[in-house]
C-alpha cells in the first residue's frame, strides 16, 4: 500500500475520488491525512466522513510560504506519508517543498498542460476559443504547473459552454484519471527517472 497525504483547498471533489477508489479491494492506496489550509472547507468533512484523520494549516498563520509548507511536511512525515496529492490545493508550493517531494508529488490541473496554466483555466480556454481543452495529471516541479505528464483528458468544448458547464465536464474526467494514474504510480505501473516518465 503507497501511503498517501491529500492536500486540499475547497470543496474537495477529487479527495472523494480518491476516498471512494481507496474503498476498493484492488486500489493499493492509503489515505494518512488530508490537510486544508482553509478551516471552513468542505472537504474536511468529506474526509471525516471516511475516517480519516484531517489537519487544518491556516497559511495566514505563518510569515512565509517556506514557513508554512515546513509545517505541513512536518505533519505529513509524521504521518510516514510516502506520496503527495494535491487535490484543488490554491497555494504555490516553495521550492523547498517542492524538493523535499520531488518525484513523490502530483497534481491534477482543469487544463490540457502546458496550455492555460494557473487559476481558472476553464475560463481561459473559453476565452480563448480553443474547441478541446481537458485536464493534466502531472508530476510536480516548483514552477507552477509543470512537470512530466502522467495522464490527460480530452474535453470537448460546446458552443454554449459556461465556466460551470465546461467545469463540470472536466471535473468528471479529472476524477477518473486521478484514480487510474494514482493507481499507476502505486503499482509500480509508471516512475519518473529525472524528467522522463518510465512505464514498466
């Protein structure tokens, strides 16, 4: 079993993804702890509900963004956490945390990489006119939204599309290759030597 922290924001729709998958016999994934860095979150309680132990990090607390990811790898190698997954966490990681996770730490970003980085790449894409966009399952680096690519998913983008409705089919596609590409990594499926992805 790879263990797992789950680093969060919001409302936590890919952590439920990844609860529900780690219910399954065949899904070799544990989940340690998921830490927030906002208390009113709903996916604390998403993670309560499943048991699992959840700590709240308020970055307001710390003088720096160093300061504060010291305390969350603090908490996650307390937990003997092996493996990161950023799941709608909205803060720039450090370059020092970054390193400390370097090859153990993914994210999943609503945007075809390296197209539409950074916050509201749905909106983005549609501003943009683009006809497909997507998500990317990806290693993490410290430039923001970089890093070898695990999987990605196609979308279409519909004449009529809105930020919620073009979100929303992302989201669905985040949550299914989240789970296939985690379980990947966890099986020994795929690793990463330097910048290039590697699949046994």
């Amino acid at each position: 079993m790879l263990n797992i922290g789950v680093l969060i924001s919001g409302s936590g729709s890919n952590l439920q993804s990844l609860i529900d998958a780690c219910a399954l016999d065949d899904f070799p994934v544990n989940i340690k702890v998921v830490i927030c860095n906002k208390h009113d979150a709903y996916g604390i309680q998403r993670a309560k509900d499943a048991g699992i132990e959840t700590v709240c990090i308020s970055h307001k607390d710390y003088s720096d963004r160093e300061a504060f990811d010291r305390q969350m790898h603090h908490v996650l190698e307390d937990r003997e956490v092996e493996f990161v997954c950023l799941a709608g966490f909205m803060r720039l990681l450090s370059p020092w945390f970054a390193q400390q996770w370097h090859n153990k730490m993914v994210n999943i970003h609503p945007s075809l990489l390296p197209s539409f980085k950074g916050i509201n790449a749905q909106q983005q894409a549609l501003d943009y006119g683009v006809k497909i966009a997507g998500c990317t399952l990806h290693f993490v680096r410290s430039e923001m939204d970089t890093g070898p690519i695990i999987l990605q998913a196609a979308v279409e983008v519909k004449s009529d599309d809105t930020f919620e409705t073009l979100r929303d089919r992302i989201l669905e596609q985040e949550h299914r290759i989240y789970v296939q590409g985690l379980k990947m990594i966890a099986s020994g499926q795929v690793k990463v030597d330097g910048d290039q992805l590697v699949y046994q």
